[in-house]
C-alpha cells in the first residue's frame, strides 16, 4: 500500500469511490485495502492543508477512512455512523464553460449515517450516502466570487497554498446528512 499522493501516469485503478450502487456491491474490505493509513504517515486521520492548484495539476490522490466520532462537527449535529466515513480527494484538470483548462478538485465521502428519529430520538439507522463535490479554482476571491455565481455543476472556491483539505472532506459529509431521520415505525413511540 502507498500511502501517500500519487502523481498523474499511475496505471492502477483510479476512482476509490463508486456511485450509490456501486458502493453497496463494493465489499468493505476491498475498499479497505486501498485505504491510507494518513494517521500512521502525518499523524492525524485527515489529510491537512495541501496546495490546491499543485494538488489540481498534479493531479493528485488521496483517500482514507475515518471514524465519525473523530469528526466533531458531525458529532455536534447529533450524527454517527455505522461503520468509518470512506473518503477521497482528487485533483484534475478540465475545461470549464468558456474551454478554458481549469484546475479540479473533487471530494467523495461514503458513509451509513445514524440520526436520532424526529418522533422518538431513539437511533435510525438510513440508507448509505455516497456524495461528490467538485470544486473548481480561481485566482482569487474576487473571480472565485463571480465564476460561482455562474457555475452550475461546480462550487468555485479562490486558489489557496495551504487549502484545509481535512475540513472539505468534513464539510461534505455534514451538508450529505439527510435533514430529517425517522423511523418508518418506532420502536417504542412516545
Ligand atoms: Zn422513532
């Protein structure tokens, strides 16, 4: 296992993370072994700031796992999971709506998230979330600010050297948290 970023050129398989359905046809296991043991390497479980237009032309991987406990803005929105939050980051470069080459960066997080139900707080357990977002950089905040308000299939965020990748992959997994949980019956209604 590599532990570390990958450069552009890697013949081994790219896309950590699958769709909905892939995910639940993806043995836990598999995704495992692909993991990185980032707390063993930099000694924390999420990766830390990273250059973000580097990261995007190199186009760079990472991708790990982390336990939801260790989140502390999911645990303060009363969230867990059943089993780790699987995540990923990758950069690339693409065109953007005017053909011009643009640096990419796009967050995958999978994870089964339990919610307190609405009706009787007790724990529901919901369906698998697999979420992406797709960033794209500009060269300021200016731009950032108003290539964003255009971009539909991308949030435009201003270049930064030491981007806090570890907050991102949080990010993605609050605003993937359902709204609403509840049972379909409750257990023990109030
Ligand atoms: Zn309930």
């Amino acid at each position: 296992m590599k532990p570390v970023a990958r450069g552009a050129g890697s013949e081994r398989r790219r896309e950590p993370l699958r769709s909905g359905k892939g995910l639940r046809q993806t043995p836990a296991d598999k995704a495992g072994d692909r993991s990185v043991d980032l707390e063993a390497v930099t000694g924390s479980p999420l990766p830390g700031p990273i250059d973000s237009v580097a990261f995007a032309r190199g186009r760079r991987e990472l991708w790990g796992r982390i336990e939801s406990e260790r989140l502390g803005r999911v645990v303060e929105a009363g969230a867990a999971t059943v089993d780790d939050v699987r995540w990923s980051a990758v950069g690339s470069i693409g065109r953007d709506a005017h053909d011009r080459l643009r640096e990419f960066l796009t967050i995958r997080v999978e994870f089964t998230p339990i919610l307190p139900c609405a009706r009787c707080l007790a724990p529901v357990t919901l369906a698998p979330i697999s979420a992406e977002n797709r960033f794209r950089f500009a060269a300021t905040e200016d731009q950032a600010a108003r290539e964003d308000r255009e971009a539909t299939d991308c949030d435009v965020i201003a270049h930064d050297p030491a981007l806090d990748l570890g907050a991102l992959i949080e990010d993605e997994v609050l605003l993937s948290l359902p709204m609403l949980a509840a049972h379909d019956k409750c257990p023990d209604p109030l």
